[in-house]
C-alpha cells in the first residue's frame, strides 16, 4: 500500500484534478490519496469564521457567496457528464447551505471545527464524482470514521490503525482509496482538525497506521531546497534526508512540510518523498532511515 498526498494547488484547478487522476493511478499499486482543500478555501473558511465570530452577517454572506462562486465555476469544468454536475451541484448546495445555517447559531469552538472541515470534504467529494467521470475505480473513505486525536488533543496512531483496517475491509475489491487530511474527531467525538497545513500529518500518520512502502507529498516545489527559494536564487532539492534533518529543517520553517508529520513515518520506517505535481518526472526528496549521503 501506498500513500500518497496532494496539497491545495495540486487539486486547485480542474486540470490538476485530471493531472492527479494519472499520478494515482501511473501503476496498479493499492493507493491511498489524501487530500487537501482546494488552494485558498482553509484561508477563506477562517474568514469565514472570523466575520461570524464578530457578528458581521453582511461580510459572512459577501464572503460565502464568493467562494460558493468558486465552487459553481470549479464544477462546471470540472465535470462534463450531465448527472454527475447534477451531484456536483448537489455536494456544493448542501456545504454551503451548512455554511448559511452558521450565520444563525451562535459560533463555538466545536462549529468553528465544524466549518474549517468544510474545504477537504468538498475537495475529496469532488475528485470523487471527477474519478466517476473518467471511470476510475475508487472508495471514499472519510477521514472523520478513523482520523482520531487522545484526551491531550493528540493523535491516537493505536486507534487510528484499529480503526483504518476496519474502514479498509469493507471495501475488499477496491484498491484506490480517496480521504480528507487535515479533519479528524477528538476525543469527545467532535470534528476536529491537525491544524494549518496538517494533511502531510494526516498522510503521514495513515502511512504508518497501514505500513506503506511510500509516503508521497505532492505540492508544487521539487523538494526540500538547500534554500528558501522564495529568497535566494538557484536553489537546488536536496535528494535525501534523514528524518532527525527534515524534521529539525520542518521545524525551523522549512514550508514544505509539516513540522509534526516526521514522526509517525518515523516510528514505522517509512520513507517520505517529496515530489512536484507541476513536475512528476523530477527526483524531489526522500526522507529516511540513513540519508547515505
Ligand atoms: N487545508 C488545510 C490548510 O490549508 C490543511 C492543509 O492544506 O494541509 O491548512
Ligand atoms: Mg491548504
């Protein structure tokens, strides 16, 4: 089994949607695909949130009508097939009927969760229904029935390995499994999530739950750079690191990866790789045991 996980800009256009689809499904190789939310839709939930929790119903509206706009725009290239844009249109209406009840009740912690998730269950639904359309064989799993935190709001890798087998099992013949990063339950069964830009947690987490041979991040960089490319100029990827190195660099800011999401592939020997959508074909980096170099 692998595990593969695509960030926001790697599913944030149809035509990534459809570059996606091949990457997935480049060998027969039983896959597990983690998704992000598409690209600005987390920052516009928060938004979202923010305009609520200061009770500004006018922005709130301005602000769910525009990504609702979005959405309206992404599905209709996205989806050709007659009944399947129905669906999509459906899956669109019922999150952002969600959103407007929002506006009614008044914001707690538990609903703000309950917003933020909104972004990864669209994203996951929509390459879903896209993945119908190009009669790709798959299962929806969601994150929220075995992506679980402990009483001190961490994640629980026992439950979370009980729990993934079980959701897996149920679907004997498929090999392609499609789920949300980022969302989980708490210990109090609320929806909860792995803070900002926790689907690398999320996919590393799964990797060592279910002992695959790869976990692959998807972004739009190839790699870990000897530098921060947005500064310096001619950076070059690093091909390998050990685990101790990417987690010390994820932690001093390297962006490109989570700074918790070592540890679990850590703990299960496996090996990261990181690898650039817009480029499939470039080495990235890998992350393991020994760096060799
Ligand atoms: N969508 C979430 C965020 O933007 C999680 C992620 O992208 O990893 O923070
Ligand atoms: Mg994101």
């Amino acid at each position: 089994m692998r595990v593969m996980k695509f960030g926001g800009t790697s599913v944030g256009k149809p035509e990534r949607m459809h570059q996606v689809s091949q990457l997935i499904t480049r060998d027969g190789e039983p896959t597990i695909v983690v998704l992000s939310a598409l690209s600005g839709t987390t920052n516009a939930l928060v938004e979202i949130s923010n305009s609520l929790s200061a009770q500004d119903k006018k922005g709130s509206t301005e602000k769910i009508d525009a990504l609702e706009k979005h959405y309206a725009l992404f599905i209709n290239d996205l989806i050709k097939e007659a009944s399947l844009k129905t669906k999509a249109e459906g899956i669109i209406k019922e999150h952002f009927e969600f959103l407007r009840i929002t506006q009614r009740i008044s914001l707690s912690d538990a609903l703000n969760k309950d917003i933020l998730a909104q972004g990864e269950l669209m994203s996951t639904k929509l390459f879903a229904l896209y993945l119908e359309q190009e009669k790709i064989d798959h299962a929806l799993i969601p994150a929220l029935d075995f992506m679980c935190l402990d009483m001190n709001d961490e994640p629980d890798l026992t439950l979370i390995e009980q729990k993934i087998k079980v959701v897996l099992a149920q679907h004997p013949t498929k090999k392609l499994f499609i789920t949300q990063g980022y969302i989980c339950r708490n210990a109090k069964g609320e929806v909860d999530n792995l803070k900002r830009g926790g689907s690398d947690y999320t996919a590393s987490l799964i990797a060592a739950a279910v002992q695959a041979s790869v976990c692959e991040i998807w972004t739009d960089i190839d790699g870990m750079h000897n530098n921060d490319p947005r500064v310096v100029d001619k950076t070059v990827a690093i091909e390998q690191l050990s685990f101790d190195e990417a987690a010390e660099l994820a932690y001093f800011g390297a962006k490109i990866l989570h700074p918790t999401c070592i540890w679990p592939a850590q703990q299960g020997n496996i090996p990261v790789k990181l690898l650039n959508t817009m480029q499939p074909s470039a080495a990235g980096t890998v992350i393991k045991k020994e760096a060799g170099i």
